[in-house]
C-alpha cells in the first residue's frame, strides 16, 4: 500500500464530463426565456396568487382564483406589482379548483 502514494480517492478526479448523471431516454430541461416585454402603466395586472415553492430555476405560484373561472395559457407573462417582467407560464399543474403554475 505504501508503495502506491495513498489510497484511490487522493487527488484523481472521476472520468466523464463531471455533469449530472442522464438516462438515454432523458429529456433535457428546457430553459424557457424571459421575455422582453415592457409592461407599461396603463396597463391592467392583476393579482395572480402566492409564490408555494421555489426549486432551484422553477418557480410554483397556487392562484388565489379558481381556474373553474380563469386559467392561464402556456406562455403568459407574469409581472411583479412594480411591473416588472418574472417570466411566463411554463406549465399549470393540480387541480381545476385551484391551480398551480410553473414559472
């Protein structure tokens, strides 16, 4: 053993791109861009609900309003109450009554 210099783990780094591990079947995580887009003062925003959880990019806002009357669109942009621009709608997850939505 002494003859070696020290034990496997010193000082090798592992082989391969040093990424996160992907099955051949994995899809990549599509990044989806912010938009450039200048809400102005005289437009109309309304509240949309409270931020549930944030993981890592993702961000899980559940609507104060039933989606039984309104649902977002895939793609719509969401704005902060000093207008400026979060991102848009990636995905609406969970139930009709009250519904979750990816930004």
């Amino acid at each position: 053993m002494a003859g070696d210099g020290g034990s496997d783990d010193e000082g090798e780094k592992p082989k391969g791109s040093g990424g996160q591990l992907r099955t051949k079947n994995e899809v990549p995580e599509e990044v989806i861009p912010k938009p450039d887009v200048v809400i102005t003062p005289d437009m109309k925003i309304t509240e949309l609900g409270s931020v549930e959880t944030i993981v890592d990019n993702i961000l899980l806002i559940k609507a104060k309003i039933s989606g039984e009357y309104r649902v977002l669109e895939t793609g719509s942009v969401l704005c902060l109450e000093n207008r400026s621009v979060i991102g848009v709608v990636a995905e609406t997850l969970g139930r009709v009554q009250q519904p979750l939505y990816s930004v």
